[in-house]
C-alpha cells in the first residue's frame, strides 16, 4: 500500500510533469534533427506521451478536488485558478484526442477520374458505406501562372442515390458523416492512341512514365510525362503550372536503347518508325484526396478551446502576482 | 517600387542600428541627449517599418503574411511597438541598446538572407489561402515580439550589477508571449487540419514551436512554484529566446517540411 501511494504520488506531481515536459522537448528536438520520418511514431516517444497525459490527469484531478478550499483561502484569485484548471484540462483533452486517433482514426488516399465513382468503404471502414463520384476537376490560376485553387467537384451516393455535392478545395475539406476528404494532390492520365498488337486502332489513358508498344514495329514508347507550359529553356520541367503550351514528353526504346525523345502536341502525329504513328490527342486529370476519419477529433477541438480560453485567463487576464498574492505561494503543494 | 522598398529596407536597419549604438552610449555614459536622440531614432525606425508593411501590401497585392521576409517585418514592427510602450510605461531606458539590437539583426537578416522576397509580387499558394493564416502569423509576430523584448531584458539584467530591471516585468512579458504563442499554435493546428487533414504532423516547424512552447513552460511553472528568480530565470529566458530564432531561422534554414516556404 505505501508503495502504491508512493508510486500515485511521483506519478500525479507537478515536478514529474515537468521533467516529463523536459524529456519530451528533448527528444522532439533529437528526433526532428536527425529521424524526422520515425522517430515520432517510435513507441518510446508514444509512451512518453501517454506518462505525461496520465500525470496531467491525476495532477488536474487533484487540483479539481482541491479547487473549493482553494478558492475560499484566497477569493480573489478565483478567476486564475479557473483558467488555470481550464488549461490543463484542456491539454488533457488534446492528448485524449490524438489517443483517440491513434486507436480508432483511419486515413487513406483516393485517386478519381472524371466520371469514375469510388467506393469509400473499399478505403476506410464504413458502418453505413458510401461512393464518391467526381464530376469535375478544375484548377484555376494566378495572373502568373501558378495554380491559385484545385477544385474537385464531388457527388456523395448511397446505394446509387444521391446524397450531397460538394467541392472540395485546398482549405475547404468535405465533411460527410464524420468523413473528411481533403484536396490533396492531382495528377495527369495521356490519352493515347496507337494500333495495338491485334491490328486495331486504341484509344488508351497511359499513366506517366509507362510503356506502349504499337502494332508493326519493334521499337517501344514510353509516355513520359505531361507538361504544361513547355520552355525548352527549363528542359523536362514546366515553366508554370499553366497549361499555356502543353506538351507530351515522350522516348523511343529499340532494344531497350534509348534512341530518341520528343516533345509532341495534342493531336500531332508523331512517326515512331516507318508509317507508325502515336498520337496524343488530350490529357485527362484526375484527383488525388486525402481520406480520414477520426472520431478524436471533437475531444481535440474542445481541448483546443479549452486550453486557449484557460492560458488567457491563467495568465494575462489575472493581475500580476503582487503583495496580495504572496500568501498563496506561501502554501504552495509542491507535491 | 522595388527600388522603394530596399530603399526603406536599408533605412530600416541603420535607424534600429543608430538607436542601438545610441542607446548603448547613452546608457554607458549616462548622457541624457544620446538617450533622446536614440528613442527619436527608434520611432523613426517603427514609422519606416509600418512604412515597409504598406509598400510591401502594395507589391504583393494581398497581407504580407506569407514568406519569411513578410514576417520578419512583422516581427520587428510588434517588438519595436512593445518596447516604446514599454520605455514609456516603465521610464526606463536600460534595455533599449539589446531589444534595438535584436530588431536591428533582424532588418539585418531580411537584407542577407530574404534577398529579393520584399520586392517580387509573389501571389498565395492554395494551402496559405485561409483567414487562419491571418491570425497565426500576427499571434506568431506579437509572440515572437514579447520573446525578444523579454530576451532584450534579460540580457541587460545579466549584464549589469545595478539594474532596475525586475524579474516582475520580464515574467509579465513572457506570460504574455507564452498565452500569444499557445494561440498561434491552436490556430496553426485548426488551420494544418483543415489544408493538409491533420493537426498534428510532427513537421519541424510544429516540433520547434513545441519545443519552445515548452521552454518558456517550464520557466513559467519554475518562476511560480519553485521560485527559481534572477540570473538562473533570465538564462532561461534568453535560452528561450535562442530557442525562437531557431524556430524561425534554423527550421526554415536547416530542416525542411510544410512550413519551409514560410
Ligand atoms: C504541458 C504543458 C503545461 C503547460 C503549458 C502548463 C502551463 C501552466 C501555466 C501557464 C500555469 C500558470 C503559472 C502561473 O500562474 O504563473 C500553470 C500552473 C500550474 N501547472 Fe502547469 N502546465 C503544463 C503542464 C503541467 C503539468 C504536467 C503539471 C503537473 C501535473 C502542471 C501543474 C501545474 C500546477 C500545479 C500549476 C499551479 C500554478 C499555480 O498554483 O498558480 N502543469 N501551468
């Protein structure tokens, strides 16, 4: 019994939670600086984490148990202890929060093309599953030429039946039933038309970078990649994301020998050997969104709220600690 | 326009410059001229430096909220701002050659290292598209203000045997820095929520700032609880302040992440 109090104590007080507070600063700069991508997600460092958040609950549970008698020794100081139990409570929270996450939340990625529907349920699990449909990507762009806003323009269907549209921008995520979607990334599919190996004229959408092999001849074509605003001064990459001068970059393979590459236009066509030819007619985008839900997130938004509303008050809406207040530390529990 | 804004750039640092050197003087010599010449030089300085913000709206089109230069501006305007009404309020002016300093390295590191930001119209990309910038970056500025104001006192306090410098005011003055820096935080986070979906990456900025946050944590809780006073709690302060600069600096220098563009 003696230990387990002994134990309860180290663990509730104040000064363990600051040579918590200590270790984690610590190790956060050691990690950051030299295993940015890892270290974070390291057990050790988690561990850390959930011994501070069970120190800030027994050491704000015990100032909440004390706060009454606390309040009538020193009345006037009511509004600091408030924030102060506020601030921490709501760091508590917070750590609550990313616990949550950590144990329920589910994230994943979603590329759409125009038209394409996807089932969310086949990226994240769903009590009730639903599809998302992309109607529409649009990028629009400054006077410069750099992209100003990526817009997917979404359907959210049931079973088929439409529930919600919406458009998703960087900064202005859908919310659908606690699913969030963010605007993430885009990307480019080239439309390509060959004759395929069975004689017949193609129309295919090739992904950058990936091979196709027309119908009479032995020489191969990698679709290389799609630019925008072609400069032969700036090489392979686009001058502006702007597609003032698109272009499709793309190599010939004989031998698995590279013997040549070009910069074609839409629609122009381009003689891979003798009477084959490619063509490259459009490009299509499609949409890449960041997919999440994460059932921590109310509990960090009021921690969040709560912790900012505490600091205030804690420490610039109260007075400065005068004569008045030198009793109070007097008594000071360092336990 | 471009011309413009070197112009004031350049005016900038020789003014916050003369304000220190004058300050120093003044201070070291006891000659009340040097010291009115010296508080003159400072607001002709923060006149230049609200100066520098209007040109620089007018180059970009937009709040200049965006890239380091921008805020470096922003950063200096608040401390500067601080610090008057602080040799106001306090009718001291000890601390005036270290806080004008610290500003005048500042204007100093926008000429060497932000080349060529001030002058060029470079619009928002879509991720800085968001009043949540607004707020983080000026609670940011008014944080980092506090921070240097406090350093700049608590370098004075330690430098000097007599001083009417108290650990009073420089606790003051973190505490509002640390509530301004918890707030910039919250909003970075509600912000990283909503343009990249999380809240929390453990990118080198957020880390840096936590760690920072930390520091000046500890000091708050060590200066209350266990009254840690005087030189050791200036250490801190100052070591706190080392710790901003890095934030600012050294993440956007040194390490890369979602915040290296700013
Ligand atoms: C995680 C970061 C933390 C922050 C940002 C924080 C912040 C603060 C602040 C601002 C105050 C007010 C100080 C003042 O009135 O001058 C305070 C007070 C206090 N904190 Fe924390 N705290 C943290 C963690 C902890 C932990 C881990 C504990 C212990 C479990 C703790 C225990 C206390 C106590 C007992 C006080 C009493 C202050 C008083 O009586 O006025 N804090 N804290």
């Amino acid at each position: 019994m003696e230990i387990l109090k002994k134990v309860y104590r180290y663990l509730s007080s104040m000064k363990t939670g600051l040579v918590l507070l200590v270790l984690v600063g610590s190790a956060a700069a050691v990690g950051s600086a030299f295993l940015p991508d890892v270290f974070f997600n390291t057990w050790l460092f988690k561990l850390l984490l959930i011994i501070l958040s069970v120190n800030m609950v027994l050491c704000t549970a015990n100032r909440f148990i004390l706060l009454k008698s606390r309040l009538k020794k020193n009345r006037n100081k009511w509004f600091r202890e408030i924030g102060n139990l506020l601030l921490h409570a709501g760091i508590v929270f917070i750590l609550a929060g990313l616990l949550v996450y950590a144990f329920y939340g589910q994230n994943g990625q979603i590329a759409i093309r125009t038209g394409d529907t996807v089932d969310v349920s086949q990226i994240i699990a769903l009590k009730e599953p639903f599809s998302l449909r992309l109607d529409d990507f649009k990028v629009e762009y400054n006077e410069d030429g750099s992209p100003s806003q990526y817009n997917s323009y979404v359907t959210v269907l049931e079973s088929g039946i439409t529930k919600d549209d919406a458009v998703i921008s960087v900064n202005h995520p859908l919310n659908y039933r606690g699913v969030k979607f963010y605007q993430q990334s885009y990307g480019y599919l080239i439309k390509t038309k060959y004759t395929n190996d069975t004689g017949s004229e193609v129309e295919e959408l090739i992904k950058e970078g990936n091979f196709i092999k027309p119908e009479g001849t032995e020489r191969t074509v990698k679709v290389f990649r799609y630019i925008p605003n072609f400069d032969p001064n700036h090489g392979m990459v686009t001058k502006t994301m702007r597609p003032d001068n698109p272009r499709i970059i793309f190599s010939v393979y004989e031998d698995k020998q590279l013997i040549g590459v070009g910069a074609a236009q839409f629609d122009e066509r381009v003689e891979i050997d003798e009477n084959v030819y490619v063509v490259f007619p459009a490009v299509e985008p499609y949409t890449i969104l960041k997919v999440k839900s994460d059932p921590g997130l109310p509990l960090a938004f009021w921690g969040g709220g709560m912790f900012m509303i505490g600091v205030t008050m804690a420490l610039l809406a109260a007075p400065s600690q005068g004569k008045k207040t030198e009793s109070i530390d007097s008594n000071r529990e360092m336990r | 326009m471009k011309l413009l804004i070197t112009v004031i750039i350049y005016a900038l640092f020789i003014a916050y410059l003369l304000g220190a050197v004058l300050y120093f003087i003044g201070n070291k010599s006891g000659k009340k001229q040097a010291l009115s010449t010296a508080s003159l030089m400072v607001k002709i300085g923060l006149v230049l430096n609200i100066a520098a913000l209007i040109v620089r709206t007018m180059i970009a089109g937009r709040l200049p909220l965006a890239n380091s230069g921008e805020f470096t501006l922003w950063f200096t305007v608040v401390t500067v701002a601080l610090y008057l009404y602080y040799e106001a309020k306090a009718k001291m002016r000890e601390a005036g050659g270290a806080v004008m300093l610290i500003s005048a390295l500042l204007v100093g590191s926008i000429i060497v290292l932000m080349k060529g930001q001030l002058g060029e119209a470079t619009p928002l990309m879509p991720a800085l598209k968001s009043p949540w910038l607004t707020i983080h970056v000026l609670t940011a500025a008014v944080a980092y203000a506090c921070f240097a104001l406090a350093a700049g006192l608590a370098i004075m306090q330690l430098a000097k045997a007599e001083t009417k410098i108290t650990d009073e005011i420089i606790h003051r003055i973190v505490a509002g820095g640390f509530v301004m820096l918890s707030l910039t935080i919250v909003f970075g986070a509600v912000w990283a929520e909503q343009a990249w979906g999380s809240y929390w990456s453990w990118d080198p900025k957020e880390t840096w700032a936590l760690i920072t946050w930390i520091i000046y944590a500890l000091y708050l809780h060590l200066h209350r609880r266990l009254g840690w006073k005087g030189k050791t709690a200036s250490k801190m302060v100052i070591a706190g302040f080392v710790l901003v600069l890095f934030t600012f600096f050294g993440v956007n220098y040194l390490l890369s992440g979602l915040h290296s563009y700013a």
